[in-house]
C-alpha cells in the first residue's frame, strides 16, 4: 500500500511539474505574441507619423497662389524699330512691363524701397509668361491683356497660412505694407489658389514657385529605361545559364557567390565604378540617363539573377523530366517549358529590382547628375537629373516653399515605388502556380 500510494503522489507531483511548465510555455508564447504586436504597432505608428509629416508639408504644393494683372504691352519698350522680329521681340524687357503694371495698379508707392517690395509680389515667371504670349502672337503689341500669373513665393506661403501675419514685422519676410496690398488684391477678386500645374510640367529653378518634377521624372523614365533594357535580359539570360546549364565546380560557386555578396555592396561603390568606367575611361557624357542606366544595371543585375534563379528552382524537376521524356532538347526544355513557368518570378524580382534603382541617389550624385538642369531631357544623352537627385537638392534649399515642394516631391516618389511594388505582388498573385 505504502508503495502504491507513493507511485500515484509521484505520478500527481509529476503531472504537477508538467501541467506547471505548459502554463509557462504558454505564458512564454503568449508574452511573445504581445512583443510582436507591440513591434508592429510601433512600426505602423513610426510609419504613420512619417508619411504624415511629409503629407503635412508638402500637400499644399499641389496649389500654387496666382495673381491677376493686365499688362499694356508698350510697343516703344517691346518693339521700338516695328519690325516684329522674333530675335528683337526675345531679347524685350518683359520685367520692365509687369513692374509698370503693378505701379499703375499702386500709384499710391512712390519709394524706391516699396517699389522694390512691390515688385516683389509677383513671380520672375511671369515676364516669361507675357513673352511667349507675344511671341505665339505679335498682334498682342500694342494691346492690353489680363493675364493670371504666378505670385512670388513669399506671397504663396503667407496664402497658404505658412506665415504668420501677427507675428511681428521683424520676424517675417513678408513686410506689413505687402499684407495691405495683398488684402487690397484679394477684395478685388485678384488673387486666388489654384492647381499647381507647373510643379508637374516644368524643370527645375532656383524659383520655388516655378520649380516643378517632369524635368527630373523624364530623367528618371530614361534611366529606368535603359537599365531595364539591360538589366533584365542579362540578368535572366545568368540565371538560366548558372542553374540550368553551368557545371557544379569552382568556378561557379565562386561566380554565385560574388553575385551574393555583390547584392550587398554598398550603392555608392557602383557609383565610383561607373565614374571611373564608363566617364574617365570610356568619354561618355556626364549627368546623362545612359549613364546613369549603366550604373543601375550593375547594381541590380545581382537582385534580379538571384531572384530569377529562385524562380528556375520553384519549377518542378517533373517538368524537366517530362520535356526531356518526349524528345525535347535542354535548350527547347529551358525555353518552352520552364521559362515561362518561372517568368512571373522573374518579372517580380525585376520590378523589385527597378523600384530599388528608382530610388537610389548616391550612385548618380557620384556621376554628375547633381547638376542644376532646367531643360526638359528629351533622350537618354540629354543632360538630366532624377527624382531622387530632385529631392536632395531641394531639401537643401533654405527657402519655405522649397520645403514645401520636397515634401511633395516625396510623395510623388513614394507614389511610384508604391505602385511597383504593387505591380510585383499583383504579377505574382496573378501569375504564381502552387505544385
């Protein structure tokens, strides 16, 4: 009896002990459980307060203050001679008519000083604006016109709220008289906001209000352009060679794992690759796309063969097996039966591969495309900047406006590598085979 009892008291302190140890394990997985929502909420919390500061400064760049003003274009400043030249009407001092417009709107300023403020109102682009009016139409001298032209911007910041009017007059760039002449604009029914459509058609300038995107989108759709073109054919014609056809020895696994490490080279390194190839030795032309595409190419290709050689091994060896079964050649088995099996796999890491290139920046700075460019690119051999390249200069800028727009700048970008990455899981949804 005595030792029956002390079997079934062993038995109990044992089912003790486990049930005791299964409620910590328990306690363990679910204390776990807890750290890993708590560091998916800290990130989804970081992240929202990242895209909403950038949302918070950069959405109101997307409208823009214009001001309306009728302009006399004076045929003795415009064109004295008569002759309607189009060399004499470029070279005219378009300024010279806006600011005899805004004295004749203010008779009442008679300093130079406000005079000088005054003219401040009003954006350098707007000269530029009556010029290609006069040019498309010399029938325009001689004439007055009434025109909505971008307002200078100071004056887009106070607008938008970025400056306080109650603050002293010290403490702001935008001086108490320009407020009286603004209001006094506003209850004509002169000022207003509207969509900014020159932050999406125009280059860059040393002019906030009359910076804009394409010139550095263009650059960008150039370069992805080329190092698309070359990236992902040699990038899937290595993969197919290294895991279809290449031999296992030395000389390949010293091929793949250059290609690893390759993946994990810091970006600049290839940027000093392409300076010293492709600029000092080979003469290409800097700050151009076709450089730029090259650069990129070496610095995706190693992401899109390894991602294109995971595609190859998701294919069944069955299909391979199968092809060769029927009389199909390795190569006619590799084309028609695994390639457009693995493809949606390659397409993926492709798009990954060009929505990292996309967002690089260090490479190109090393290239030259940190230059201030204002004409639109039209080829890959033009002169360009890209989006990336666009953002660091302007962050750069001390000007409010300028802050303003790299945020919006941001948001474009973003806008873009979103979508890519939405295009990769799409494909892959769309596309992916379960075996």
């Amino acid at each position: 009896m005595s030792n029956t009892a002390s079997k079934s008291g062993n038995k109990a302190r044992t089912i003790d002990i486990v049930y005791a140890g299964l409620r910590k394990r328990k306690a363990a997985e679910r204390r776990f459980q807890l750290y890993g929502k708590l560091a998916i909420g800290l990130g989804l919390l970081f992240l929202s307060l990242l895209f909403g500061s950038i949302v918070a400064n950069g959405y109101t760049a997307f409208v823009q203050t214009y001001m309306q003003i009728e302009v006399y274009i004076d045929p003795d400043r415009i064109d004295p001679e008569g002759k309607r030249e189009v060399k004499e009407l470029s070279r005219a001092d378009y300024g010279g008519l806006v600011k005899a417009t805004l004295r004749d709107m203010f008779p009442e300023v008679q300093s130079r000083r406000e005079k000088r403020q005054l003219y401040r109102l009003v954006s350098t682009g707007a000269s530029y604006q009556i010029r290609e009016q006069v040019l498309q139409n010399p029938d325009l001298i001689g004439q007055k016109i009434s025109l909505w032209v971008p307002a200078d911007d100071e004056i887009d910041m106070l607008m938008k709220g970025h400056i306080d009017r109650k603050s002293a007059e010290e403490d702001r760039r935008v001086k108490d008289n320009q407020i009286a002449w603004v209001d006094r604009l506003l209850s004509e029914g002169r000022i207003e906001k509207r969509f900014n459509t020159i932050f999406f058609t125009a280059g860059d300038s040393r002019d906030p209000e009359l910076a804009g995107i394409w010139g550095a989108a263009s650059g960008s759709f150039f370069t992805l352009i080329v190092t698309l073109l070359l990236s992902f054919p040699i990038g899937v014609a290595a993969a197919v060679y290294l895991e279809e056809f290449a031999p296992r020895n030395k000389f390949t696994d010293l091929i793949e794992v250059n290609i690893n490490n390759l993946a994990a080279v810091p970006s600049i390194v290839f940027g000093l690759l392409g300076l010293a190839v492709f600029i000092n030795f080979f003469g290409m032309p800097r700050s151009a796309p076709i450089v730029g595409g090259l650069v990129l190419t070496l610095m995706t290709l190693p992401t899109i063969i390894i991602a294109s050689r995971a595609a190859l091994k998701s294919v069944p060896p069955s299909i391979r097996e199968a092809a060769l079964g029927i009389g199909a050649s390795p190569m006619q088995t590799v084309i028609y039966h695994v390639l457009p099996l693995a493809m949606p796999g390659m397409l993926t890491g492709t798009i990954i591969g060009m929505a990292q290139a996309l967002g690089e920046s260090a490479p190109l700075l090393m290239i030259g495309m940190v230059a201030f460019i204002v004409d639109i690119p039209q080829g890959a051999f033009d002169p360009s900047t890209v989006l990336p390249v666009q953002i660091y200069l302007w962050a750069d800028s001390p000007e409010r406006a300028f802050v303003e727009r790299t945020s919006a700048a941001i948001m474009v970008l973003l806008g873009f590598l979103i979508t890519m990455n939405a295009l990769a899981v799409m494909l892959r949804k769309r596309f992916e085979r379960r075996w």
